[in-house]
C-alpha cells in the first residue's frame, strides 16, 4: 500500500514538473521570443517596402524629367492662342504615345484654369498649391470627366506664355502631366505578401488622395485618425510612430484594427507632397519565421508532453496489481474521449456551416456594392449629362425647365439610395428611436393613397384599398415607422407590376383577449411578376435582390425588404410573403397596435385645407449662415426667385456678430447651418438666445442641414432652434415651415 502511494506521488511529481516546464518555456515565448518575432517582421517590412518605395521616387523623378522636357519644348512651340496650345499638345500626345502610357498634358493659366490636349477645360478648385507660386508642384487630382484620380506634375514656366483666348488674353504660368493613378498599381503591389496589401496616398494632414485597393481596409476620409483610434501592441503607439516619421521621413508599426492584426509603414515622399502608407495583414508578415517558430513550439509541448506520459506509463506498468483499476478508468476515459469526439465533430460542423453562411454574405456584400455603384453612378451620369445638355441649350427655356426637371428626379433616386443605406446601418446599430402617437387607421390610409396616387397613374395601374371589421381606429404607435413599412412594401409592388396591373392594399382587425391591444392584419398584394421560391427565403436579407432580365433593369440597394422586416420585428409584429413566378406577390404583416382613445371624427372624413397661393417669401429678409460657397449661392438665388433677400455668413460666429450688429426688423428669420467651422450652428443659436439683442429670444431660427435624424432635430429643438428643414433645400418645404412658423405652429420635421 506504501509502495503504491509512492507510486502515484512519483507520477504526481511528473505532471507538475511537466507543466512547469510548458509554463515556463510559455512565459518565455510571451516576452522575449515574442519580441524577437516582432522585430524582426518589422526588419522584414522594410526590407521588402524600400525597394517599392525607391521604385516609386525613382517612377515620379521620370516623371519630373519628362515635364521638364515638355516644358522646353513648349517654349520652343511659339504658340499664339488656345486652340494652338490645345493643337500643338494633341500633336504631342500622339507623337509621344501618351495614350497608352495614360498620360495627359496639362496647361494651367494664372486664374486656376486647365488646358488638356483633347481640348478640355475645366478650373481647379479648393486648391492652395498655387498661391506661393512654388516652381514645380504635384498633388493627385479628381478629374470630373472621367471619374479617375489623376497625378498632375507641374513645372512654373521661366517665361510665362501670353496667348489670346476669343476677346481676352490668358497668361499660362505652368505646364506639365497628368498621369492616371491607376498606372501606379504595379508599383503598389507587393509579391512578396502575395498582392494583400493595400497602399493609400494621403496630403500632409492625413486624407486620402488615392487607393491602390478597390477594397476599403481603412474606412474614413482622415486616414491618420483611424491610426490614432488603432490598438497598438509591443508598447507602440500611433504618436511614437508619427515622431518617427518627422525625423526619419518613414515609420513603421502594427496594430489592430476592427478586430484584425496589421502591419503598416509610414513613408514621406521626398520629391512629392504625399505620405504613403503601406498596409498588410499581420498573417502575411514574415510567415516562414512565424511557422518555424510555431513549428519549434509546438515540437517542444509535444516533446514534454511525450516525455511526461512515458514516466506515467512506465510507473504505470510496475503497478500490475492496480491493473483490473486501470483497465475500468481507461474504459472510461475511453467513453468520455468518445464523447469529446463526437463534441468535436458536432463544433465541426456548426464552424462549416458558419462558415458557408460567412461566404454567402460576403457574395451578397460583394453583389450589393456591385448594384450600389451601378444605381449611385446612373442617376450621377443622368444629372452630369443633362448639366452639359443645359450648357448647350441654355437659351432655350422649355428645355431647361425639361433638364431641371428631370437632374430633381434623379436627384430624388439618389437621395432615396442613400436613405435606405443611412437607414440600415441605424438599424443594425440599433440606433433606431421610435416616437409613439394617437392616429387614425383610417387617415393612415388615405395618406398612403395620396402618396403613391402619381405613381399609381403613371403606370396606368389600379392600387385598392380596403378594411374589414375596424372595431378600434385610433391606435397609439409609431406612425412614421409605420408608414415607412408599408411605403416599402407598396413600392415594390408598384416597381415590380407591369404597366395596367392591379395593386391591393387590406387592413382588417383580428380577435384578441386583450382589451388593451388590438391585433392587425396588413396585406399588400400584386398580380405582377412574382418571385421564385429560392430568392423568396432570403428576400429579407441585407444586401439581396433578384437578378434576372426583367429585374435587372429596376433600380434599388437591396436593403428595402431587410429594413421593412428589422422595423416591424422591432415594433413587434411579423412579416411572411407568399410568391409564385408570373402570379404575383402577397405580403402579410401582423401586429399588435395599442387602441388608443377614440375620436369622433377622423382626419380622412374631413375636407383638407389648401394653402394659400400667395408667396409667403416675398418682401422677407433673411440671416443665413452656410459655409459653402456653392451652396450659397444657391440658396441666395432660389430666395431671390421668390422675392426675398439674404445675407450669406460663413460660419456661426459671423451670424452672431452680423445678428447682434443688426436693428429690430432687419431681418425676418435665420437660416441655420448646423456643420461650420470656427463655430457650429448649435452653439451659435445658443449664443444667439442669450445675447442682449432685443428680438434674441423670439426671433425664429431654422436649422438648415443634412443631419436628417430623428436625434439630430431633437439637439436642434434642443439648443433654441424654432424648426428644423433638411439638406437640400426645396422651396416647397421652405414656404411650409415659414407659414407654420407665422402662423403660431412648431414644426417638428419637414422635408
């Protein structure tokens, strides 16, 4: 018996003197190997972005050699006016084969304008290279012609060229190139990780200029902000690498970012004003030093582990009079082995299938920004080309208001796109707020009627609208929710019916024990064009929509249906949708609505008030503080139309100081901008309502801005402001709050 005890303290004795070992040989690979690793996948960074970042500066000196040439051509060319400077470049480019290289001569006269051999002309704008009159400058242009980043290499000429353009004379102070980003590719590319690095050229504060990767691995405009949020590992730091980089002109680091390892190198290029930054996965860094280290540790574990159990084993063997003992607890480490495998191969399976549900979602991602370019870029190419259309005929009146009318519907579409992506990512935050009030389910009705009551006609469809056994018509919920549901669903059905098809909207009241909810059925039916069975299971997810002939030409982001489902499951309710190919659709939503106290008329019995046909605008003076230039000048020129004058301040300071300087009576109103620098439109109302300005209390101030949320119009009520209208303007909306403004009303949204 003393025997087998000692026994079993021996074998006790291996087992801790083997897990000591694991842990110490752990402790040692967590700090110093560790640190080893990282230093020397930084020393092979390095090693492998020099020589792209030589590549580069010597890709960009060639460049600067060879407007150095044009240049000293040009002043050889002897040319007199534009058009021989746009000929004498075109014949330049096709001598030089600039076309395939992807190159462009440029021009640039002393006002910002610029000349290209094809003989376009366009103006550089919100650019403050030029104001040193510096003797050469580079910086990555937008061209708005062909949607390309471009690189524009400018040389200042010795001697400026005079040249006559029609009635006045243009003084050309620089010449150069403009080579296409995307001819930079193969100079971004990285074999050594396999192409899965990304590289951004970034201005001097940090914002992006261009992106070698059709893949957003860094997400916003300010690049070194998202390092500076980065979580950063080996005791770095975004601070400690941006110092290295003033003093060494290139850094390099690694962080983690949305849950995803990454080493980065910082670079300043010395004959361009960029900074580049080299991003790539941590799993490509340095693999084989991973591996053979892994590879090392895990020989060591094993080692041990082998070492350990042939100890045991052997102490094991002389216990012969505990076999019958041992044999039993085998059989049962046996049984519970099993059932460890059959755990493991049931993770097995749910990691497959989690991993097949990964890969359809990233198709139906893929397929989504596939159809969000497409349907971004069309109403963009509509509005563009009408915009040229409108310069060539801009004599012609009733072909303007033709084009103004058509750039309003594409602009309404785009605005649409974007509400519905805005919509789902407040969704899926859970970000969602939901304001409960009395309404008729009556007057509910009649206002879906009116809305889709155009579109409806253009069609020559039929939309009918019926209700069976409303006992309770006045319920208490979230009517604006409510009305974006079945906007959604009537819609599609009136994008997806051919032309003289029929539409059915029924709102009927199901039983119930409750005596304080009552229960709702909405079904919004069509004869259209129906959907398979495979596209009707996944209809309510993000990012998804039917892909053949006839539903390839209807427009929409795919998020329509996964926003109708997120929004009545969050107000409680379920939605189902029966669907057969060429028969048509039917949607089902069931909910519980609070009966809330009767009226004893409804909105829909009543006759609706027209508004008045006179310009409420007209003679009114407005203060309007907009920080745009361009959007100024528009608001100054659609008030104007109306017979009403403004003053246009630059930012919330300026409208306090313009406010304050001001008399009783010169101003009727303010229109305020929300985002402005030096101070934003929050703080200048504030400041506005407690300024000793006679009328600083009551003078009414409207929130002007693109902040379209339900919590943005709330900090709106919130800092003294008297009504909120969204980003873009229309006159419509503006003449609507002002009335309601004069006539004693607080408008809460409109627009």
């Amino acid at each position: 018996m003393q025997k087998a005890n000692d026994y079993r303290n021996l074998i006790l004795g291996c087992c801790m003197t083997g897990i000591a070992m694991l842990l110490a040989f752990f402790f040692l690979y967590q700090t110093y190997i560790q640190n080893i690793i990282y230093e020397e996948r930084l020393n092979q960074m390095e090693e492998v972005t020099h020589q792209m970042f030589q590549n580069l500066e010597d890709v960009i000196d060639s460049h600067w050699n060879r407007v150095t040439e044009e240049c000293n051509y040009l002043r050889e060319a002897n040319v007199q006016t534009i058009d021989e400077l746009c000929k004498y470049m075109k014949k330049k480019y096709e001598l030089s084969a600039y076309e395939e290289q992807k190159i462009t001569l440029m021009a640039v006269d002393s006002e910002g304008g610029y000349y290209t051999e094809r003989g376009n002309r366009g103006l550089f704008r919100d650019l403050d290279y030029f104001e040193d009159n510096p003797k050469q400058i580079s910086f990555v242009f937008d061209s708005m012609t062909d949607n390309q980043s471009e690189m524009v290499f400018l040389k200042r000429l010795s001697k400026p060229i005079q040249l006559q353009n029609r009635k006045k004379k243009t003084t050309i102070r620089y010449f150069g190139i403009a080579q296409n980003m995307e001819q930079l590719n193969p100079y971004f590319n990285c074999d050594a990780y396999d192409r899965n690095n990304s590289v951004y050229v970034l201005d001097d504060n940090g914002f992006k200029l261009f992106n070698s990767n059709k893949v957003e691995l860094i997400k916003g405009h300010n690049v070194f902000s998202v390092l500076q949020k980065m979580k950063y590992l080996h005791n770095s730091s975004f601070a400690k690498t941006k110092t290295e980089l003033e003093e060494k002109g290139c850094s390099y680091s690694n962080a983690v970012l949305d849950g995803t390892e990454y080493f980065y190198a910082l670079k300043r290029m010395e004959n361009a004003e960029w900074t580049l930054i080299f991003l790539v996965p941590a799993e490509y860094v340095a693999t084989n030093t991973l591996e053979l280290v892994n590879f090392i540790m895990l020989f060591i574990v094993i080692f041990t582990v082998i070492v350990a159990v042939c100890v045991i084993l052997g102490i094991s063997f002389v216990m012969r009079r505990n076999q019958q003992e041992a044999i039993l607890v085998e059989r049962e480490n046996n049984i519970k082995l099993e059932n460890v495998n059959t755990e493991l191969r049931k993770a097995n399976l749910a990691a497959e299938e989690a991993f097949q549900v990964a890969q359809e979602a990233n198709r139906s991602k893929s397929s989504f920004l596939a159809n969000m370019s497409h349907d971004i870029r069309t109403p963009m190419n509509a509005i563009i080309g009408i915009i040229s259309l409108l310069r060539h005929d801009a004599g012609d009146k009733a072909k303007v208001i033709e084009y103004a009318d058509k750039i309003d519907t594409s602009s309404q579409h785009l605005l649409g796109i974007i509400n519905d992506v805005l919509d789902m990512s407040k969704i899926e935050a859970g970000k969602t707020i939901f304001k409960y009030t009395d309404f008729s389910i009556l007057d509910f009705m009649e206002e879906l009627n009116t809305i889709f009551h155009s579109q409806i006609d253009e069609k020559n469809q039929t939309l009918t609208f019926m209700k069976g056994n409303i006992r309770h018509e006045w319920v208490n919920s979230d009517q604006v929710h409510l009305m974006q549901i079945f906007s959604n669903l009537l819609s599609n059905a009136v994008k997806y019916t051919q032309e003289g098809g029929a539409i059915q909207f029924l709102v009927e009241e199901c039983e119930t024990n409750s005596f304080v909810y009552a229960k709702y059925r909405f079904l919004v039916s069509d004869n259209g064009m129906g959907m398979s069975a495979d596209f009707k299971d996944k209809i309510f997810d993000a990012f998804t929509r039917a892909e053949n002939s006839l539903t390839n030409k209807i427009q929409g982001t795919g998020l329509g249906m996964a926003i109708t489902r997120n929004l009545v499951e969050a107000m409680g309710g379920t939605i189902d949708v029966e669907s057969e190919p060429g028969q048509g659709s039917c949607f089902e939503v069931l909910m519980d609505l609070k009966i809330a106290e009767e009226r004893s008329v409804s909105l829909a019995s009543q006759v609706e008030k027209e508004e008045p046909d006179v310009n409420i605008l007209k003679g009114m003076r407005f203060l309007c503080a907009e920080d745009n230039e361009l959007n100024a000048e528009i608001l100054m020129e659609l008030l104007k139309i109306e017979d009403a004058e403004c003053t246009i301040c630059e930012n919330g300071e300026k409208v306090l100081e313009t406010f304050e300087q001001s008399a009783p009576g010169d101003y009727d109103m303010i229109l305020m901008d929300v985002q402005m620098p030096v101070m934003n439109g929050y703080e200048a109302t504030k400041a506005i309502r407690r300024s000793s300005h006679e009328l600083a209390k009551t003078i009414p101030i409207i929130a002007m801005t693109a902040n379209a949320f339900s919590e943005d119009i709330q900090h709106s009520l919130a800092a003294g402001m008297t009504a909120h209208i969204s980003k873009p303007v229309e006159m419509r909306v503006l003449k609507k709050t002002v009335r309601n403004i004069k006539s004693g009303e607080t408008v809460r949204k409109l627009g």
